[in-house]
C-alpha cells in the first residue's frame, strides 16, 4: 500500500534547519513498518539527514556550503534571480531533494543522533512544498 501527503513548511531563514518534530507532527500515525520518502518540490533547497543535538553542525555545513559554492561568481550566467539563486540550484543539487527514512515500530527509525534537515539556501525561500510517500 501507499499513501502521499502534501506537506507545506513554513518560511526559513537560510541555513541548515532541524524539521524533524514537524514531520513527525504531520505524520502522526505512521505503519508499524514501511518506508518514508521526503521530496522538496524546490530546485533551490534541499533535504538531508545528520547530526540532530548539537546545533554548531548546522552552522558549520552553512559555513562550508558557502565556502564550496560562493556567491558572486563570475562565471554565472543566470544572475536575474539575485546573487544567491544560482548557487542555492548548485547546492541543491550536491544535497538532494529526497531523502527516504525506514519506518520502524511505528516511528521514523533515524539514529540516535539523526535529524531531518531542510536545507534552506535563499536568502527569502518563503515557505516549502515537501511530498510526503508512504509505503507500507
């Protein structure tokens, strides 16, 4: 069987943001075992899956994606949408739009030290449009 659910995230700040409790939130009565698939409907925002207690790791991974992708290129062509859109579709890119997560005794079953990331790399994203897919 599979069930979808569109989800919508509210606005961001850019950077790398914990939305696991918000997931869990909407997706309240999960299987007791299937799979969870996540899919951002944005070429300039990601989702992935890391470290969930120390807040330190959100801001480093802002710190080097900028490093790794700068702003202010030269070399970009598509320069209408603002200094920051060309390298949020590269990072968006090198992290993924989807992400899929076991679901386990009726909960996500991410590690101890697992969160799920919206990885926000606008200045002003506005809100987020995630396709939620169930298989169980």
């Amino acid at each position: 069987m599979v069930k979808q659910f569109a989800l919508r995230l509210p606005a961001f700040k850019r950077g790398f943001h914990l939305i696991t409790p918000l997931i869990q939130k909407e997706l309240s009565n999960m299987p007791e075992e299937g799979l969870l698939n996540l899919f951002i409907q944005h070429t300039s925002a990601g989702l992935t899956i890391n470290e969930n207690a120390d807040p330190s790791v959100r801001a480093d991974f802002e710190s080097s994606f900028n490093h790794l992708i700068p702003e202010d290129q030269s070399y970009y062509t598509h320069v209408l949408e603002g200094s920051d859109d060309m390298p949020a579709h590269l990072k968006s890119s090198v992290i993924g739009v989807s992400i899929t997560i076991p679901i386990r005794d009726g909960r996500l079953a991410l590690g101890t030290w697992q969160g799920i990331y919206l990885c926000e790399f606008r200045d002003y994203g506005g809100p987020r449009n995630l396709i939620a897919t169930v298989w169980y």
